[in-house]
C-alpha cells in the first residue's frame, strides 16, 4: 500500500519539523539593540521556516487520508487492505501525528489472523 508508506512519511516529516521548531531558541546576549532586531529577525523567520513546513507536512498527511479512503469501495470490506486502512484512519483520528511515525511496520505480519 503506497499510500501508507507516503502518509507514514509525512508523519515523519510533521515530527522532525516539530522537533525542529522546538529547538530554535532565542538566547539572551549582550548586544546593541540594532543586532538584537536582527537575530530576533533572523530567529522570527527560522521559527515560522519550520511552522511552514509543519504545517504542510501536516496538511498533506491530512489530504493523504482522504486519498486513501478513496480507494476502497463496498467489496474491500473486510480485506486486509481495508483493514489497515481503517485502524490508520482510527489511529490518525485519535493521536497526534508524531506518533503515527512509525519506525517499522511489516503488515503481513501485523495482518495474520
């Protein structure tokens, strides 16, 4: 399933963006004010940078999901397909998306009954 393995990606690009925000941090220096505007500038732009991108990574895992559910009709019910497009879809209702950025997932393992 493509289009999972894309969504996961855009999770995982969501959580490195988010930790990216986290770490731009605006540090106090002794410094003319004219320096300070500037870094605070600098650090103003960096910071809404990673906000951007976050937020599209987030839009787009978004969007994904509605691609997905596209994809399955009547019939699929029950396939596991299906089946794991609806424990995504459960999953991306109730966590965030950081942890919906899974370091593995073998789904012909996860799917034996």
């Amino acid at each position: 399933m493509r289009c999972g393995q894309q969504f996961v990606q855009l999770c995982h690009a969501y959580q490195y963006w988010q930790a990216e925000l986290e770490q731009q941090l605006l540090p106090d220096l002794p410094e003319s004010k004219a320096k300070r505007n500037k870094r605070r500038r600098d650090w103003t732009d960096n910071v809404n940078r990673c906000k951007k991108h976050r937020d599209r990574a987030c839009f787009l895992a978004h969007e994904k999901i509605a691609q997905i559910s596209h994809l399955f009709g009547e019939r699929d019910k029950g396939k596991p397909d299906h089946i794991l497009w609806s424990l995504l879809w459960i999953a991306w209702r109730c966590l965030p998306l950081n942890l919906l950025a899974l370091a593995e997932f073998d789904a012909a393992q996860e799917l034996q009954w």
